[in-house]
C-alpha cells in the first residue's frame, strides 16, 4: 500500500460549556489513502461534522482540538500534523482549500449571498494558485464545466439565490474543487437534495474524483449512499470510531453489533405491511452524562453483563484488516463469546 | 436597477403631495389663525383694534378663504415660482427665512450622520467578533449612557467643559466676532472649531443605536455556514469577516439612513435651544405657536422632503449593496 494521505490518531475535540466538557470527537483514528473514497457514517450528534470540521482546523468555538495527531502528507512530501497548527495560522490556510477542501450541508446557506458564484471562486483561485484575475476567470468557467454547469459563462454572474438547490450544491462543489484539492471532506453533500438531484451530484462527484484522483471522506448517515461509492467505511459511535473496515465486509461481515444494528434497520424491498423495522433501542446518551465501559453498551443486544458496562474496549485489529471497538472482538474475549455473536 | 430607481421616484413625488395636503390640513386644524391670535395679543395690552385693519388684513393674507383655495395659492406658488409665501410674524418671504437656517442645519445634519457611521461602524463589528471582551463591554455601557441621558443635559456637560476647559465661546456656531462677518478662512475654521460640540451631542443615541444594530446583525451573520465556507477555502481572517457577514450585516446599517437624516433635523430642537444654533428646529416650533401657517406649513414640507430623499437615498444604497432586493 502507498503512503496514506491523512491519518489521524487518538483525536480529541472537546467543547468546553461553563464547568462540563461536551467531548464531541472522542480519540478517533482514521486513515484516508490516495484516490480512496472513505465514507463515515452514523447517527446524528455522533461527532462526525466535527471530526471533519477538525481537520480543517475550523471548529467552532468554545469547540477545541485538544489532542490527537492529524498527520496530511503535503504535496511538497512534507508531512505536517494539523492537530498542532495555529487555526489562525498561515500554514493552515494554505492546506484549506488547496490541500483539503470541503463540501457542506446546506448548499442554500453555504454560499456568500451577496456575492456572485464567480466571484466567490475566483477569489479562491486568485487566493491558492497567484494567477490573473482574467486567468482565474477562465478556470472558473473550467470548473464550472466540469461540475456540469449549464451555460457557465452567464452562472459566473448568478447571485447564489438565483440558483436551485442541485445547482447551488453544483456551484459548492465548483467552488470545493476550484484549486484541485487532493483531498474532498463532503459533509452530507446530498442531505437537504431531493433523491433525482442526490443521485446527480453523488455520480458527479465519483465521477470527479476518478478524473481529478483524489481522496473523498464522505460523511453521511445513508447506508445506501455508503454501498455505492465507498472504498472503506469507519462506523462512528458517540465520538468514536467503533469500526472501520472494506465496504464489502461492513455490508457482509459486520463486527461490532452497532454497525450490525444500523444494517438491520435499513428498511428492506419485499418487507411485509405490518411488519415492523428492526430499529437500535434507545437513544443516543445524552454526551454530557456518557456511559461507564463501552459507551453502546444500553443499547446493545449482545451485551455482557459484568464487563461492557465496566471495561472500555480498545481497538483491536482483526486478521482481515477490520478494526473494531468491542469487548466480543478483543483477543482474550473470542474463545469464550457467545457462538451467535460473531456471525 | 433605473427602471427601479424610476419607480421610487414616483413614489416619492405622490407621498410628497399628499404630506403637503396632510401639512396643511394639522396647521390648520386649531381654531383661528395668526390674525386672530395676533389681535387678541394687540387686545391684551390694551391696544384698540379697527374691525376694518382685521378686515382688510383678512383680505390681504387671503385668510377669508376657504382652505381648499388657500392651499391652491400656496402649493401653486411653491411648485410653479418656488415662492413659499410670506411670514407673518417676521414679515419676510418663508423662503429667506427657511434658506437661512437650512444650510447649516443641513450641514450639522450630514456631518453629524458622518460621524455616527465614523464611530458606529468599527465599534460594532468589535463588539461583536469580540463579543465577551472588555472593550465590548465598556462600548454597550458607554453606548446605553448615550442612548439614556437626554441631548441637552449632554449639551450642558459639553458646554462646560468647552467653557472651562477650552475657554471658547459658549453656544452657537460661531465666535461672537466672526457671527456677522463675511465667509473666510478663518470664519470656516472658528465653524469647525465650534461644530464638535453639536456633532457629539446630536451624534451620541443615533451611534449608540447603530452599534447595538450592527453589532447584533453581524452576531447573526458570524455563525453562518457561508463564513465557514469562506473560512474552509483557506481566506484570512479579516477577509473572512469584511468581505462576507459584515457585507450581508450592512444592509440595515444603510436602511438606518432613511431615519437618522430627517430625525437630525427635526429632532434637534431642544439640543438646539440649548447650544442656541441657528438651525431649524426651533424656528419651526416658534412658528407653530404663532400659528405663522406659511413658515410653519414649508418647514414640515421641506422635512418630509428631506425624509423621503433620505428613505430614497437608503433604499437605493441597499439595491446596490444587496442583490437580492435588485433583483426581486
């Protein structure tokens, strides 16, 4: 295997609110190849926005990298750990948006609204790559095309609000790729798009990075956007990191039962009226009140009474390279699990 | 953008008419006028008065007509010969009158307003990108004190500091020596030197006011996903802020501008009292109780004049500053 692109370890982001800590990023570990497409899923207010917002450095306060290594091996083959940049820094601006570029949510709000699309990227342009206002233009229209812009010439000119939804996440996507990044953080690129326009942009986007070959960490809680543009997937669990494996055997061979859980509760074709989807039980816990040892234990099936709710399970790593966080993987554990747990 | 800039204009002629008719109905609304208020004055003090001078000064001011026709004669003569008519306690044409006081309530007015964005704006965005600090603390409690205590008890403060302080001449805009000298130099220096006493005073609650509105706007606009975007593609700080909330957080900084101008200008009456500047706030009240209908009816016009301009003004600075209203 080639050198990794991003590793990241032992990641800690924490916002401090008054005298209690929200530990929203919780000692995640993550490796992002070049050219691979990494997508990380989970429920909402697991940390997964922030994880990626951590990279960039561009958390919001009181929200903090507290500790942790986010290790990008530069273009120039320098490797720098972003964990320990300024966020304010020279250094950091120059890996956002050259190095590292990222997708939004919300293509309504993610756009200046008094600005023009041109505009907007052409002063990122001129910002990374020292060209010409004129030169920055033409690569503007250049990259306009090739998100699949109609007419890019007259879009340059169009103000955010006069474009719809797919068009704006078009035009974010522009703006993401204007400087040819080699890695894309896409946070639920496709999330507030209609189906037809998610089908749209997520071909557009493996399509882009075939062409361009670069590395996408896809954040997303759909299954089904997973099954069809991941390389590997990291399952992420109130902070953490609790699998990480080839999609093929997240889909086929899942370890930890909350990924199993998640999997089960994709509602299925040929599913009987009446019948009920399979869903996790319970909530997601309260991030200021976690729980002691494994923090799913509550909410798992295959809990051991006596030991998840005491030992924090640690990372271990399986003979098919599938990392995991459970007590029912860790070695001294194997012999003795229950024979239906590892199915 | 024209087609736009067009149609406000029309707008503003059509209120502007229907302020005149409006102006004129109130003035006329308490019963008598200044004849009859001028004569029971003359009756007062012993004077006998001749039914035919009432008579015949009736005649002469037209005030036996009916008030449709009053009207008539007086806009008629605004808009066809700019004549505003004649004053009666002073016994001059309005338009001397009003020109007098204009200039320099207009010029108070401009400067004043240039202050308060001077001052309102770098404070504002500093209370709010440093929002817990110290400094943004002390900004709101000086900002609240300006905004609490009234104009003139400002005014006094100043006045005695200037006076004792600074030994200049009290009150005006002018030193004694220069009130009726002819324009120069150093008569535009002795104006400035006396003008920042007013700026301050009129300027304090209209700044005050526009920290607290800028301030909250762009708190509104700092957390927006598009600054994290801006701040994602790797632009520095400052062009983070500058180029894309404080942008968007101006839009009602520059709406402001359709209020503060007429509100300098005819709400600096007491102010003007106070420091005895020659503008045109007190004039107005005097002539409203006297009932001097002409001087009182043109000075309401020339505000609302001056507060629609100033609406216009804005509306058109926010097109130009925000596409979304040009184009909707």
């Amino acid at each position: 295997m080639t050198q990794p692109l991003l590793e990241i370890s032992g990641l800690k982001t924490h916002f401090g609110v008054g005298g209690t800590t929200i530990r929203a990023v919780d000692g995640v570990d993550l490796v992002v190849n070049p050219g691979e497409t990494v997508c990380l899923v989970g429920e909402s207010g697991c940390g997964k926005s922030m994880m990626a917002r951590s990279i960039l450095r561009i958390v919001p306060p009181p929200g903090q990298v507290t500790a942790g290594q986010i290790n990008l091996h530069r273009q120039s083959g320098k490797v720098v750990d972003l964990a320990a940049l300024d966020p304010k820094g020279a250094e950091i601006r120059s890996i956002r948006g050259r190095e590292v570029a990222m997708i939004f949510q919300e293509p309504m709000t993610a756009l200046g609204p008094v600005q023009t699309i041109g505009s907007q990227i052409t002063d990122a342009i001129q910002l990374h790559l020292k060209v010409s206002r004129k030169e920055a233009r033409n690569q503007a229209i250049e990259v306009l095309t090739r998100v699949g812009m109609p007419r890019p010439e007259q879009r340059l000119e169009a103000y955010p609000f006069q474009l719809s939804g797919g068009m704006r996440q078009r035009a974010m996507i522009a703006l993401a790729l204007s400087c040819q990044p080699r890695l894309l953080i896409a946070d639920e690129p496709t999330t507030a798009l209609d189906v037809t326009t998610q089908a749209v942009i997520l071909d557009l986007i493996r399509d882009l990075q075939a062409e361009m070959g670069m590395a996408v960490l896809f954040i997303t809680h759909d299954l089904g956007v997973v099954a069809e543009i991941a390389d590997s997937v990291a399952v992420m669990y109130l902070g953490r990191v609790v699998e990480r494996a080839a999609v093929d055997d997240i889909f086929h061979n899942a370890r930890h039962p909350y990924t199993r859980g998640l999997l089960r509760s994709i509602p299925r074709l040929g599913i009987r009226v009446g019948e009920e989807l399979d869903t996790i039980e319970g909530m997601v816990p309260n991030p200021f009140n976690r729980p002691s040892g494994c923090s799913f234990h509550p909410r798992c099936v295959e809990m051991i009474p006596g030991r998840c709710d005491r030992v924090d399970p640690s990372r271990t790593r399986l003979p098919d390279g599938t990392e995991v966080r459970c007590l029912l993987h860790e070695p001294h554990r194997q012999e003795t699990a229950p024979a239906g747990a590892l199915q | 953008m024209l087609a736009f800039m067009l149609r406000r204009f029309i707008y503003m002629v059509v209120t502007l008419f229907l302020v005149s008719i409006l102006s004129f109905a109130i003035i006329q609304l308490p019963p008598g006028d200044y004849l009859s208020s001028m004569v029971a004055g003359m009756s007062a003090e012993g004077q006998q008065v001749d039914q035919q001078f009432i008579n015949a000064m009736r005649d002469r001011y037209g005030l036996g007509d009916p008030v449709y026709v009053q009207y008539w004669k007086w806009i008629s003569g605004i808009v066809l010969r700019g004549d505003f008519g004649q004053s009666f306690e002073w016994n001059r044409p309005v338009s001397s009158l009003i020109y007098e006081r204009m200039g320099l309530t207009l010029l108070l007015s401009v400067a004043t307003l240039f202050f308060i964005w001077a001052v309102a704006f770098p404070i504002g965005i500093y209370s709010a990108i440093r929002k817990n600090s110290f400094g943004a603390h002390l900004a709101t409690l000086v900002g609240f004190i300006g905004l609490a205590i009234p104009n003139f008890l400002i005014a006094l403060v100043f006045m005695y500091l200037s006076f004792r302080y600074f030994g200049q001449s009290v009150g005006g805009l002018f030193s004694p020596q220069y009130e009726n000298a002819s324009w120069s130099l150093a008569k535009v220096g002795d104006l400035i030197a006396h003008m920042w006493i007013p700026i301050i005073v009129l300027g304090t609650a209209g700044t005050a006011t526009l920290i607290r509105i800028m301030r909250a706007n762009l708190l509104d606009e700092l957390n927006k996903p598009y600054v994290t975007t801006a701040r994602a593609m790797g632009h520095p700080e400052h062009v983070v802020l500058l180029k894309y909330p404080v942008r968007v957080a101006l839009n009602p900084f520059v709406s402001t501008v359709g209020w503060v101008l007429p509100g300098l200008v005819s709400g600096a009456t007491i102010t003007a009292i106070v420091l005895n500047l020659p503008m045109s706030g007190p004039m107005l009240l005097r002539s409203l109780l006297t009932q001097d209908m002409y001087l009182a009816g043109s000075f309401i016009l020339l505000l609302s004049t001056l507060t629609v301009i100033g609406t216009l003004i804005s509306d058109i600075l926010l097109a130009w500053l925000d596409p979304r209203i040009r184009y909707s």
